[in-house]
C-alpha cells in the first residue's frame, strides 16, 4: 500500500493540475483573473496609469479601486473552492466602491489535497507579498468556505516567522468569514468524495468514478489524522490567537454544509483568546449564498464592521445617531 499511495497521489495530481501558470501582473483594467484554466472576463473600468508594484504570487490577483487612486486599505478575498470569478466579483465590487484595493486569492482542490508543500508555499508568497507592500496600512482578510484553510497556512507561516513578518500581522485591522468551515478529516472525505469530481469532470462518469476511488483512497489515509482529527490547517485558525482583530461571522441556520456547533465553538474558542466576534445568522439562505439572498442585511453587516474598524470610506455611510 505504501508503493500504491504515491502512484494514486501523481495519478491524481495529473488529472488535476492546471495545464499551464503563469504571473498576473496589475494591468490599466480591473480584471478578476484565476488559473490558466479559467477565462478572464473583464470588468471594463478603465483606471490611470497603474502604480509599481511587488511581483504578485501566480495564483492571486490584484483589482484597483474603481477611481484608480493610491489607498492604504487593502481587502484579501479568499474564495470558497473552485469559486467562479463572477460571483467573487460581487463581493470585489462592494470594496472596490469604497477606495479598497482587493487582492483575491484563487484556491482549488489541488490545494486542498496538496496538503503539504502547495498551500504552504501559498502563504509564504502571500505573506511576502503583503510584506513588501507595506503602503498598505490597512488589510482586512474576507474569507469563505474552506479559504479558511488558507488563512490557516497564513497564520502558522506567520506564528514561525513573527520577528521577520510581524508587521503584516499588526496591519491586518479585520477580518470577515461568511459560511466558514472547520472541518475535521471526516467532512472532508464527505464533501470531497461526492462533489470534485462532479465539478472538476463534469462530462465524464469514467474520470468521476476513478477520482472517487482515488480520493477515499487518499483521504483514509491522511498523514496524521483520524477521520475525527480537525485537518492540522483548520485547527490552527481555531486555536491561535496570533491574529487579534475583530471578527464577523456570516452564515444561516439552514446551511447543509458547514456544522453550525463547530461554528459556535470556533467563536467561543476566539472570544476566549480576546477577540471581538460579531454572528450574523439568518434562518434560511444557501452555503456562500447569503449576499444574494440578503444583499441590503450583508452589506450593511460588513458597513458596519467595517466602521468600526474606521476604514475611511465606510465612514461616510455611517448613519447619525438620533437624537431625542
């Protein structure tokens, strides 16, 4: 079994892995770009000429205000799994209005089986990235989904590095988690086995049977963990308090995906760590579904998060307080 486990791990790889990379530069458009694999759409708001900027990870791309001005506020947006570019535009265009310049992360189920060197050298590159961008005093981190993996990686390359990169640490004002999963070996065999391969080999019930197989396979024999292990990432984001700054927590009682006790006692474990922890909950909306299902209640949740955190556009939207 020991020889069958590399060989069904590059079988795997191969079947997955993009067919080319390559480094997006900040081009004159604001323009929401992903892997070689996906089909860039532009978002047609012409902005002036463009700033220098640090060399941007391949994996990541960088959307400018829509006045195309300097700002000290950055937004990092890490997507839930194999996230289409036009719905992560909404939530792009929401700061973009309001004089943040966003960095959204792309993030597949590469990544996420890649469980060693790939995500790893993500958040080396994000880090660094965000480190050598230091005009930006302002960061605010919204996640979704499984992104919180990710930001997992993100918090141990920090907590391993806190001499060299503690600035990025210290400028990292807020943060948003909107249907966020902490999952444990067990869910993800769950989640995993049924649906990448209906989303990554849509047209073929050959390749889907064979990845199924490939994926319990893998996934039963996760390095380290029993199937009711947290996934080393995820029990990070739960326990460290590296980061401080507050949170807010979006999602329904009704979503099928994430486990809303896993949630609480995520929110609990923060707010025992210090933390300031909002919960927006509504009765009834879809997983990563919530802005389109109460836009006007999730934006003005993240207004006024983001108020409080004093991010400057926000600020004018802030409704006066009446007077009697």
């Amino acid at each position: 079994m020991k020889r069958i486990g590399p060989t069904l791990w590059n079988l795997g790889a191969w079947l997955i892995t993009p067919s080319s990379s390559c480094k997006y530069p900040v081009t004159k458009y604001a323009t929401a770009v992903y892997p070689a694999n996906f089909k860039s759409r532009c978002m047609h708001r012409k902005v002036e000429e463009p700033e220098e900027i640090e060399p941007l990870p391949k994996y990541a791309q960088l959307l400018k205000n829509v006045d195309g001005t300097k700002t000290d506020q950055l937004v990092v947006i890490f997507p839930w799994l194999e996230a289409k570019k036009q719905h992560v535009n909404e939530y792009a265009h929401f700061y973009l209005n309001h004089n943040c310049d966003v960095l959204v992360v792309a993030f597949s189920w590469y990544n996420v089986l890649n469980a060693g060197a790939g995500p790893k050298a993500m958040a080396k590159d994000l880090v660094t990235f965000l480190d050598e961008s230091s005009r930006y005093d302002r960061i605010f981190i919204h996640g979704f989904s499984v992104g919180l993996y990710l930001w997992g990686e993100v918090l141990d390359f920090l907590d391993q590095n806190q001499n060299k990169y503690g600035s990025v640490r210290d400028r990292i004002m807020g943060q948003a988690w909107d249907s966020m999963l902490i999952m444990d070996v067990e869910g993800l065999q769950r989640m995993g086995v049924k649906e990448f391969p209906e989303k990554g080999f849509p047209q073929s019930a050959l390749l889907q049977k064979l990845f199924q197989k490939y994926l319990q396979i893998y996934l039963s024999n996760y390095p380290g963990c029993s199937s009711h292990d947290y996934i080393p990432s995820f029990k990070l984001v739960r326990d460290s308090d590296l980061v401080k700054s507050p949170a807010l927590v979006l999602g329904s009682r009704d979503d099928q995906i994430w486990c809303l006790d896993t949630v609480e006692d995520t929110v609990n474990c923060w707010r025992s760590h210090g933390l300031e922890v909002e919960v927006k909950l509504w009765e009834s909306s879809p997983h990563v579904g919530h802005l389109q299902c109460h836009k006007e209640e999730y934006e003005d949740a993240l207004k006024h998060h983001l108020q409080r955190l004093k991010f400057h556009d926000f600020l004018s939207d802030a409704k006066p307080d009446s007077k009697k």
